[in-house]
C-alpha cells in the first residue's frame, strides 16, 4: 500500500482559471446585508476562541451571488492545540456538532464525513446513521470505508474514492492520504479476507466485522445494495457468525442488531462470504486481524475522517463541478501541515447560493491552503465555537435546515 501514492494530473491548470474569479468580499455578519466588493483579503479581523484558535467571517462573490463563510484558524504549532474527531460514542449513531464538542471538551469544530441518511430504497431497513470514509478517533481505528458505489453524497472528482480521508498524525501534522483496509478471518481449515470494518455497506461477496464500536443498530444494511449501484435490493443470501474471546459461540442465517460486547466480533457474510461462514462450527477457534494501511508512508494517525480532496499542492484538482452551487463544510492545510482551516457556510436564506466545489477550491487556496479537503454540506455544515468567556459552543452559523442536523462525526479543535 505504500506505493499508491496519488498522482492527480495535469490538469489542475484548467480549473485554476475557473476558480480564479472567486473573490473574498468584505465582512458581514450573518443576517445581514451582504457587503460590497472588496480585496480578496478583506475579511473580518479574527476573534481569539482559545490560544491558537481564531475565528472570523466574511462574505464570498460567487458565481451565482455573495455568500457567507465562517472560518476557523487552527494552529497545530502551538503546543497547546490539537484536534481530534468528534463522534457520539458509536459508529453508527448520530448526534449535533454543538453537543459532541460539549460532550468532549472541544473548544469549536465542524461537521464531517457524508453518511448513510435514508434508506428510501429498501423498505423496513433502518439507516444506520454511519459515515462513508474510514475513521480514526484518538489514534483508535472505528471503521473502513464502504465501496464506492454505496456512496452518500455528491459524485467524487475523477481520480478519488471513498478511502480519501483527512488526518492529524502523532506528529500533530495534518496531511491528505488514502486508508484501506487490510485484515483476515483465519481458522484451522481457511483464510479469508476481510472485506469491511463496521461499515454500512459490504463489497459484494465478502465478509465484514463489526465490533463494540459499531453500536446496537441492525447490521442488516451491510448486505443491501451492490458495490455499484446503492439501490439494488438486499442480499437474500447472507450468514452471521458471533466470535467471543477467539471462539464461535453462535449463528445465524440473517444480520442481527443490539450492543456488541468487548472482546467480540460479529462477522457478516453475502453471497460468497456468507457461504464461507456456513463452514465455522461452534467452538472452533477464529483469529481476526485488521488494520487501515495508508498510502503514503508516514506516522500513525492520531485522527482521520473522510471525504474528499479537492485541492493538492496549491492546485485544484482535475474535474472539479464548477455548476453545481451549494452550502459546503471544507478543511484546508497550510504551512506544511502545521495550520488548519476549518470552513462552513452559511445556510441563510440570503446566502444559501452557496459555492460550487471549484469555487470552495479556490476560496480555500486563496485563503492559504495548500491542500483542501471537502466534507457534508447542506444541512450537515455547521459551524461551533466558544464565545470569550463561555464554557460551552455556540453554532456560528445558521444551518440550512433552520437547525443542526444530527451527524455521525466531525473535526473538533481542542485547546488547553
């Protein structure tokens, strides 16, 4: 997995020019009047959150119309400052950006990864409220990412898939890479690979683990669609083995549902893995094995989360949607990965216009990336951060669903 390194063309150039026009207007506070054109740097001077966290707003000359930006400056060179994910304590599970930074103790934050919403397709099954990309939360893998054609969200750019992911490494450095899965189901008799980590959704023929950090809802979801095509019914074919200290304790012909205890994982089988499974028998011993391996080489990530790049090296990637506009959530990294930037829009109905992904690209590079990252938008993009002298968050932005909407994960920034 080291040498898959991402290589993301030459054609950057084209897009530079279209997001070229995007120009940084001067401040306006949410609500509002939208203000004149101004520099392309005139933006609200920062608000000290903690130490080594700012934030700031102001408005942005779009394509189709002034839109407004909150904007959160993270200093990862201070000693005092690290971020981490927010989450609700399980996979698949959601809760609001302001009471998981409460809950943990951050100091601000945003909203992250796209998630399994709706589950219209598949009548009697229960979204699991679970994210698309990999997690990592204090250094502690939670889950894989599902195949790409079980995606929630706006098509990727050409060249990216569900493994992109955003992280902070033990090194307190951020940086853009790719996370796969790699792991094995061993017995006396067969080696299996391991197709899925508490993930909503499994490659066709495989096995997936779920473990205590999935939560209590069903795993029936794991076995609907197709690793192409979201919609496609669920897998009549499916077997579900219960291993407990290295041992088959149970069975099952269907995915079941309910807490998972420490020290035991529930394999999943479809189709080909299902018929796998068939062949444990109770009490036989089972070794489990699983790791996200990065593509590029570098430390151990302390925090990772997914989504999608769509700035490299200073460059917009190649293929960017330049017509689609909307409210967006992005990060960037500056200074070789020494500062974060953290952007939500906001969802007034003044400025729900929005950006288009070219536009957040070139917003973010000529906010001072090199690098940017896309994440949920829509009603997901929120916003928090203390306000001098507050022990709690408060959402600095007005969610285009005229409140917060419950998420799976998100970036907080803690100080202190």
């Amino acid at each position: 997995m080291a040498g898959r390194r991402r290589r993301w063309g030459a054609g950057r150039a084209a897009l530079a020019c279209v997001t070229a026009f995007v120009a940084l207007t001067g401040a306006a506070l949410a609500g509002a009047a939208p203000a004149g054109a101004a520099p392309a740097d005139a933006v609200q001077k920062g608000r000290p959150v903690a130490p080594g966290v700012t934030y700031e707003e102001f408005g942005i000359k779009a394509a189709k119309g002034v839109t407004h930006a909150h904007l959160l400056r993270v200093d990862l060179g201070n000693p005092k400052v690290r971020v981490d994910l927010l989450y609700p304590g399980a996979v698949a599970s959601r809760a609001r950006i302001s009471a998981m930074a409460d809950t943990q103790g951050a100091v601000a934050g945003v909203n992250g990864d796209f998630f399994n919403i709706t589950e219209t397709q598949h009548p009697g099954v229960e979204a699991t409220g679970a994210s698309v990309g990999p997690a990592i939360a204090a250094g502690r893998t939670l889950k894989a990412a599902v195949p790409e054609g079980q995606r929630f969200g706006p098509a990727l750019p050409p060249g990216t898939t569900t493994e992109d992911v955003f992280g902070v490494g033990t090194d307190g450095r951020a940086r853009l890479d790719r996370l796969a899965l790699a792991g094995s189901v061993r017995t006396a008799e067969a080696e299996l690979p391991l197709g899925g980590l508490n993930q909503y959704a499994l490659p066709v023929g495989s096995v997936g683990a779920f473990t205590s950090e999935w939560g209590s809802v069903s795993r029936v979801r794991a076995t609907c669609g197709t690793d192409t095509d979201r919609a496609a019914p669920c897998s009549t074919d499916t077997y579900e083995v219960t291993v407990r200290d290295g041992k088959v304790v149970s069975a099952a012909d269907a995915p079941g549902s309910g807490p998972i205890a420490a020290g035991t994982t529930v394999l999943v089988g479809r189709e080909a893995g299902a018929q796998q499974l068939r062949k444990f028998s109770t009490g036989e011993s089972v070794e489990i094995e699983h790791s996200l391996v990065a593509a590029t080489d570098g430390v151990p990530y302390r925090l990772a989360l997914g989504g999608y790049p769509v700035l490299s090296g200073g460059q917009p990637l190649p293929g960017l949607d330049n017509t689609t506009s909307a409210v967006r959530t992005a990060v960037g990294i500056a200074d070789g990965g020494r500062r974060v930037l953290l952007l939500a829009l906001d969802g007034a109905a003044a400025y729900r216009s929005g950006l288009t992904i070219a536009e957040v690209a070139g917003t973010m590079r000529k906010l001072g990336s090199e690098d940017a990252f896309s994440l949920d938008g829509g009603g997901s993009s929120t916003l928090v951060a203390r306000k001098t002298g507050a022990s709690t968050v408060s959402v600095r932005n007005h969610p285009s669903g005229g409140a917060e909407r419950l998420v799976p994960n998100g970036i907080g920034v803690f100080s202190g």
